[in-house]
C-alpha cells in the first residue's frame, strides 16, 4: 500500500474566497465516490487495450501554442485505438486560463479529469480536502502497476506529491531536465579567448583580467573599441547571480538546519563591491541592469560579432541559436569562479515534478479508467509518440552502437525538429514521465547538438561545484496565517533587495555609505520574521 506522508504544513499564498466557498458539489459526494457509475468490463491491469467497449471521458486542458487541434491530433487518435478510450476535450485558452479554470470548479458541471491546467496547490489541497477532487491512493493502489512501481523507486517523487493530509491528488508529471538544475551559466566567446591567448578564467582575479583584454585588446580585429566584454539583462538571472557566487551563495538556502538569506552577510557586500568595480570601469554593459532579454539578443545577432560574455540557461538566451552561420556554438561555458577566500559553488535545484497535472473530479464517471489512462503514458513508446510524434517518422528507435546524450547506449533517436507547430504530438502536456535516464537516452546528433553540449558543459564545469543538496531549500507548505503574513512581506523584501543591487552596482548608491541603511531598512521591512515563517515550515517538514 502506498503509505500517507507526514506533512504538517499546509496551503500555498494564493487562496481567494472562490475557493473556500465554490466547492458544494464536493460535499455532495464521498471522496471515493463516481457520479453514475456504469459497469464496464476493464482489461487486466497494466495491459492495452483499457476496456473491453469504448469508454468516453471528458478531459479539460489549456491549449497549447504547438498544438494544432487536440480533437484531430494523430497521437490523440492513436491513443484512441491502443486504449480504446475517447476523449471528448474541453480546451480553454491560455489567456485568462486561471479565470476560466475557476469559473469551472465553481459550476456543478466539472469533467472528468483536469490536465495540466493551472490549479494551485493551495487549490488542489482545498477542492482535495472538500471531495471534488479524488484521492487517488487507493486507485493507484488498487487498478495501478507502473505508476506502484515508479513511485515505489522514487520516494522523492511519492513525497513531493502527496499533499499534507496524506493523499494524493494528481499523477505526477516528470519532465527532468539534467542541464536546467545547474542552470544559472555564464557562456563566453571562445574564439576571442584563442585570439588574445588566454586560458578560461577560474577565479575572479582572472575572469577581471579577462574582461579587461576583452574590452581592450580589439578581440574582434576591427580597429575599434566596440567590444562588450559582459552583458546580461534585468528579467533572466540579472545581476548579481552567477557573480555573486564566488563570494556567497546568491539565493536562499540552509545552513545546519537553519534558514539564512545571503544578502545580509558581510560576504554579499563585498560581492557587489567587485561587481561595481567591473560596471564602473565599463566591463559590464551599462544597460544589463535595465534591458529586457529581446534587447540583449540584438547585442548577440550583431553581425560582427561585439559580446563577449552573457549570462542564460543556454547560448539561445542571448543570441538566435541556429543562426549567424552557427555562431551560437562558438559560445561556451565558463565554469563557477573561485571568490578570494576560497568559495565556489554552482546555483543548483533538484527537479520537482509537476504535482497538480492530472486530476481526477468527484464527477468521473470511470475513475479507474482514467487513471489507467494517465498511468499508460509511463510506457516509453506512448511517452515519445505524446512528446515527439509518429515513429519512424518524427524518432525511431536507436540501433546497435548509437550513443546516447550521456554516453551511453542510447533508446531512441529524434529525427524531427521540436518547436513548430504540428498536429502529431502533444508538445510535452499529458502526464508524460520523462526522466533524466529517459531524456538523457536520446542518441545525439550533429544535426541536434545541443542537449549534447548542455549536458556536456552542465556535467563538466558545473556539477562538481553544484551546492550541497542539504543546503537547498526544498518546496515548502504553508498555513493560511503564514501565507497570509508572507504575502504583506515577502515580495517587499525581494523588491527592495533587487533595487538596492542595482544601485549599489550602478555606483547611484555608495556601497560604503549605504550599507547599514540598508540592512536597517530590511529589518524595518519584518526580514527576522520572514526568515522565521521559511523556518516555521522547514521545521515542520523535517522535524
């Protein structure tokens, strides 16, 4: 039996009076029950087709911008036939999508099933608790086998979705992405490196000097000083992220059990005291504290090439990936800089699966065949035909000797560009289970270099340095009163945080003068109490 977690904390910032009054329905109903159950002859567990005759279940889902029609959809239609379910879709829009969603859990007429569409997971522990959504502990137990078997090997996975009362809500859906977790990189221009005859810079002292001769040495052979030895922009990892690390971990994160926040430390002061020094001496762009990303891909698309370095999850953050005669690849990591006393460390968050992507309503007629249903996407072949498209056509399977992203004896092989809009594939919705292994098993291809060369850079430069995982601070629940005092504080404090950083850069606040205002201020702004909610809920957890 799949046990029942101990959480104690609940309810995320969020919850409206909608929520708390619009669930009559679910007091109608027990929370295992099925609104007019009809008997219907299921196949043995674990095996296709579902059912013996065709069973309808009526399935709500946002629409996506790569789908063209989930009604005429080749895989939605080939599903159809191995299941020997029909899906009859109710498709909102993206726009107002959390409008309309709440429009629906208030009506009296809710579908079957809810699909990765935005419920909260203060919703899905309100509607949970009040019956209108289905626990599905004893369905998973009862009518599942693979998703037992999954959750049995991955007791993060079962802990992350079970809610505080101890079940479960929805099917978990796992999209592990092994480059995103140590995402926060910084890609420098490689061949200006070689032209200057300079090795990568390691510590901070060396990456100044590197941006010095960049800035100076005419890396781009022009004649003028037109270079730009570090850029980065004001919505994707703006500053001071990836530079801050050298001197102290530049997000939130646990100490021997206890919260801490960085910019508070003597450490983040010195931190931005280097950081100002490279904008004051102008190499940092000037506009990386303001510009919006589209702004700093015009600096990447530039014909001759002027960017040395920018900050992003990839080289597509900062430039058209794919063009300027594959310039993009020539951009390639630099690994985390080692800070004056010693300190080096990589951004790192451990993947957390989607825990609110596959519900099942107190109104499903066939509970059982809908988690069956969901519990078929497990299955590796269903998995790429829902993701990538037809096989043999959009992917195959890989042969003998092929190799995957990670090294390894690969499964499959994409012969299809993903991104355009199509009508064969579900474009990663539906309660897909793509793991880091599965992903990783992808046979890399020149034509396709990417995943390749993040998983590269990320394996290379960036995991021996991630942060300790103890140090990471997980997802945490919290109760109405803590969610309540967080929404008055929370978003005070990071604003003003944010807005302190870009002066001290700028230099339009002197870093020495301003320094004990601005930890007054934050102390004036209720941070010990902040800080104390965030240990409220971690003790909870882990205590």
């Amino acid at each position: 039996m799949l046990k029942k977690a101990s959480f104690t904390c609940i309810l995320f910032i969020g919850l409206t009076l909608l929520l708390l009054t619009g669930c009559n329905n679910g007091d109608e109903k027990t929370a295992g029950s099925s609104k007019g159950e009809e008997d219907i002859e299921l196949t043995k567990p674990g095996t296709f087709p579902i059912t013996k005759e065709k069973v309808t279940l009526k399935v709500l889902v946002p629409a996506h911008p790569l789908v063209e029609d989930y009604k005429t959809n080749v895989f939605t239609k080939w599903y159809e036939e191995k299941t020997n379910v029909h899906i009859e879709w109710e498709v909102i829009p993206t726009q107002n999508a959390e409008e309309k969603l709440n429009l629906i859990l208030s009506s009296d007429d809710l579908p079957d099933v809810i699909m990765n569409s935005p419920v909260t997971l203060s919703q899905l522990m309100i509607y949970g608790s009040q019956g209108m959504f289905l626990p599905l502990n004893d369905l998973i137990d009862d009518t599942g086998t693979d998703v037992k078997k999954f959750l049995d090997e991955r007791p993060d996975v079962l802990d992350s979705i079970t809610a505080p009362d101890g079940n479960i809500y929805s099917m978990p859906y796992i999209n592990e992405c092994y480059h995103c977790t140590l995402a926060q990189k910084l890609w420098i221009y490689q061949p200006w490196l070689e032209e200057l005859g300079l090795e990568m810079p390691e510590t901070t002292e060396e990456f100044y000097q590197v941006l010095k001769a960049f800035k100076e040495k005419d890396p781009n052979g022009n004649g003028k000083q037109d270079e730009i030895p570090l850029a980065g922009n004001k919505d994707l990892w703006p500053f001071p992220g990836f530079l801050m690390d050298p001197f102290i971990y530049n997000e939130m994160y646990v100490e021997n059990g206890k919260i801490q926040v960085p910019y508070t430390k003597p450490e983040w002061k010195e931190g931005l005291q280097y950081i100002h020094q490279l904008y004051k001496e102008g190499l940092i762009a000037k506009e990386s504290l303001t510009q919006d990303q589209d702004q700093l891909k015009r600096l990447g698309n530039s014909k001759e090439t002027i960017l040395g370095m920018a900050m992003g999850y990839w080289q597509g953050d900062m430039m058209t990936a794919g063009g300027n005669s594959g310039k993009w690849l020539d951009y390639v990591a630099v690994p985390p800089l080692e800070g004056p006393n010693g300190n080096r460390v990589a951004w790192y968050q451990p993947p957390v699966p989607g825990r609110a992507s596959f519900i099942i309503t107190n109104q499903a007629k066939h509970p059982e065949v809908a988690l069956r249903w969901a519990e078929g996407f497990y299955d590796e072949e269903v998995t790429l035909r829902a993701e990538t498209g037809e096989m043999d056509k959009d992917w195959r399977w890989a042969e003998d000797g092929e190799i995957g992203i990670n090294g390894e004896p690969a499964k499959w092989v994409r012969l299809d560009a993903y991104g355009e809009v199509q009508n064969t594939h579900w474009a990663q919705q539906g309660p897909l289970i793509r793991t880091d292994e599965f992903r990783l098993s992808e046979m890399t291809t020149d034509e396709q270099p990417l995943e390749a060369l993040l998983y590269e850079e990320t394996k290379g430069k960036y995991e021996p340095y991630k942060l300790d995982e103890d140090m990471v601070v997980p997802p945490l629940y919290f109760n109405e009163e803590q969610s309540a005092e967080l929404a008055e504080i929370e978003a005070t404090i990071q604003n003003f945080v944010d807005e302190s950083n870009a002066r001290f850069i700028s230099g339009d606040d002197d870093i020495e003068k301003g320094w004990e205002s601005f930890l007054q201020n934050l102390e004036a702004m209720n941070l010990d109490r902040y800080i104390e909610i965030y240990q409220e809920a971690y003790d909870a957890k882990y205590k």
